[in-house]
C-alpha cells in the first residue's frame, strides 16, 4: 500500500471504504491526530503575534503541534503497515513449525497494539496544547482551537478501543491501562475546552 500522507483526499476516503481491511481505524485516528495538529499549529500561529501573548511559549507550542501533525501522518503508515504484518503472521503454515507462527503473530498482535497507543498518546498531547489556546491563545481562532481538541478526543478514544482490542487476549498487559487512562486525558481536555463556549451547554440551548 502506498503512504496514505501522499494520497488525494479521495483516494484516501475511496480506500478507507473498499473491501480492504485496512486502512481501518487505527490509520484513520492517526490521519486525525495529523488533522488536529494542524488546526492547533494554524490556531497557535495566529497568536504568537496576538498583544499580550507570552510569544516564545506560543513559537514552541507552534513546533510542538507541528511535531504532532507530522507524527500523526507516520502513524497512520505504521497503523496499516502493523495490520499488513499481522496478516501475514496468521497466513504462515502451522506446519511444521507451529512454535514460529505463534510467536509471529504474538510479536505482530504486540506492534499492532503499540502503535495505536503512540497515536492515543499523540492525540492526548494536542488536545493538551488544543486547551491552551483555546484558554490564552487569539480568541479569533478559539473555535478552531477547540475543533483540534474535540478531534483529538475523538482520536485518542478509537485509537485506545483499538489498543484494548488487539489486547484482548492479554488483559494483564499494562497498555490496556495506559491507553485507557490517556484517551480519559484526552476526553478532559476536550471538555475544558468546550466548558469555553456557554452556548453549546444543554442549559443554553434548552
């Protein structure tokens, strides 16, 4: 499969829909990831110029978001590349040598839970950076700010429904908690930063 950063926009729905497993959603969380990177950067831009604004710590926030975008495109090669390994892992002849294949797929299933956890981790952290500038940052592009934290929820909440699911058949591996904890990480900072906008509470509407 080629990378899926160097696919047009509709090659990369058409590809997501077809009868291929994969790209599937751990690809798809990470392209989000990529996605709320990029409105954080843009949103972060546009006040590191803003009077008032601590300017060093909005250059370095900038970077970081920067950082995040770009690995949010590698995770979502490495997600289908994972996928690719582990079926290639079950296809290995049980005969003669069982003990090899299930240690392939062992060693498959275990990458394949590592690099969701990478893009819950990814997602929670620019949902972090999402709330500051929704909170500090131009209040022009505090809706912008928010759309990064509320798509890094979503992110960080699929890609460690993946982590739990490819660990299903080790429930004392200790990323289940991890990722489960980090994707809770990401849901707060989505909530503080919508807490910013009265008029999308129940009671405001109601």
């Amino acid at each position: 499969m080629s990378s899926l950063r160097d696919m047009t926009v509709e090659q990369y729905l058409a590809a997501v829909a077809s009868d291929a497993p994969s790209p599937g959603g751990g690809a798809v969380a990470a392209l989000v990831v990529a996605q709320a990177g990029a409105l954080a950067a843009m949103a972060g831009r546009f006040s590191a110029g803003r009077e008032g604004s601590d300017i060093p710590a909005m250059i370095e926030l900038v970077a970081a978001a920067d950082r995040l975008r770009e690995f949010g495109g590698v995770l979502s090669d490495a997600d289908a590349a994972a996928f690719e390994d582990y079926r290639r892992a079950v296809r290995l002849p049980r005969e003669p040598d069982g003990q090899a294949r299930a240690e392939a797929i062992r060693e498959a299933t275990s990458t394949a839970a590592d690099v969701p956890l990478q893009t819950a981790e990814a997602a929670a952290e620019v949902g972090r950076l999402a709330v500051v500038l929704v909170e500090e940052g131009n209040r022009h592009l505090r809706g912008d700010a928010a759309a990064a934290a509320l798509l890094a929820s979503a992110a960080a909440t699929t890609a460690a429904l993946m982590v739990v699911e490819n660990l299903a058949k080790r429930p004392e591996d200790p990323r289940t908690d991890t990722a489960r904890d980090v994707a809770e990480a990401a849901r707060a900072s989505a909530q503080r930063a919508l807490a910013q906008f009265p008029a999308m509470t129940v009671e405001a509407g109601s």
